[in-house]
C-alpha cells in the first residue's frame, strides 16, 4: 500500500517540485496539494494523508499552526516540516504543535523520502542542528516541553523497565539496539514502545524524547545522545 502523502507549500514551484520527487517513489503518491495553512488544514481531513509535507511560512494560517491543528485531531497524519530558517523558535514550536520532523527545504531528494518513510513508520527524524539546539536547550534547563492541554499524561504509573526503555528511546537508540541492551527480540520491543507511547498519550518518539527530559531520565550529556 503507498504511503498517501499532502504537500504544503505556498511557493508553487517548490511544492510541485515536491511533489514530483514525492509522486515517483512506487511506495508513496501525492494525494493533495496545499498553498496555505488553511487549506492544509481542509485537505488533510477531506483525503485523510499518512503524512504532511509541512511548510512553515505560509500567509494567513502558517505552517505551525496549521500542524497544531491537525495533530490535534484523532487518527491524525504525521507531520514532516520543512523550512529554510535554522532558528530556534521553528525547532521548538514544531515539536510542541506536534511535527514529527524537521528538516531543510534544501535537503536531498533521497533524504526527504527517508524522512516522510520515517515519521510514516511513527519515528522521528530532525536535521542535526536542530537536535543539537533542542539538547543545548536542556542542558541550560531551558527544554521546550510541552503546551498546556497539548502534553503527555502523568507517567506515574509506568514500571521501572517502562522508564528505563524510555530512557533508550530518549538516548536515540532504535529499537535494534533496545533489544541488544534488554536481551530481548526487536518485535518485542517494538509492542514495548508502541504501548508505551499509547500509555503516555504520546504522538512518537520525538515527545518521547522531550518527555525524558522533563523528567531527568535522560541527560544532555550523555555520549551519542541524538534523536
């Protein structure tokens, strides 16, 4: 079954190059195409994508807020945004209105269908910068966290290997090397994550992350942390 995938982008030119790029993979078709947040908003609950092609600056309704509301919603898409702007404020607000990735505009073809085949398959993927911002944020107690109403629910209930696999999450590890670590078969921890995440109300592994944090279970110094 293809990956059924919404370009947005306000630069016709930009999303139709997108959009070809996106149209020949044979395990993915372009569904829709929106100029504005708004109409990324529509298109998305009309043709029901697995992912959104999410530009940032767009007029009227940007490509943040059009995200705020799409991941707000159940059986919601994930959402891929793109941007030109290596700033701190698109990092932080992407992941707090629920992207499940950020990369650059100017990434390579190859790279933007990984990353839409990623965030399809409930990861995440963000550019390097933008995970080093986000660590360099907590290691100064700065993390962005969650909006209210918007975060996790309290994970007080969660066992003690519960935490310690959101520990591995947190410290980039997929699931292969979780599995290394706990002596256990990746499908096994594939149930593992996929239940903690539902446990944690959780839209993937990039809330995950920054739920660590929250709680101290994972550390901006730690060697090869990554996202």
């Amino acid at each position: 079954m293809s990956l059924r995938v919404l370009v947005v982008d306000d630069q016709g030119v930009v999303r139709a190059g997108f959009a070809a790029v996106i149209d020949a993979e044979e395990d993915m078709t372009v569904v829709g195409e929106a100029g504005d947040g708004a109409g990324a908003v529509r298109l998305a609950a009309e043709l029901t994508p697995d992912v959104v092609v999410m530009d940032v600056r767009m007029p009227d309704l940007d490509g943040i807020a059009a995200t705020r509301i799409i991941t707000g919603r159940e059986n919601a898409p994930r959402v891929l945004v793109l941007t030109t702007f290596d700033l701190d404020a698109y990092v932080f607000d992407a992941l707090r209105a629920g992207a499940s990735g950020l990369l650059f505009k100017d990434v390579r073809s190859t790279e933007l269908l990984c990353g839409i085949r990623v965030v399809a398959a409930g990861d995440s993927v963000l550019t390097p910068s933008a995970t080093r911002r986000l660590i360099g944020h907590y290691a100064s107690g700065a993390g962005p966290g969650f909006r209210a109403g918007s975060g996790p629910r309290e994970p007080d209930s969660l066992t003690g290997r519960e935490r310690y696999v959101l520990t591995l999450v947190a410290s980039g590890l997929d699931d292969a090397e979780i599995a290394g670590q706990l002596g256990t078969t990746v499908g096994t921890v594939t149930s593992h994550v996929n239940a903690l995440l539902r446990t944690l109300g959780l839209r993937d592994r990039v809330q995950a992350t920054i739920l660590a944090y929250d709680l101290g279970l994972a550390r901006p110094n730690l060697p090869g942390t990554h996202i």
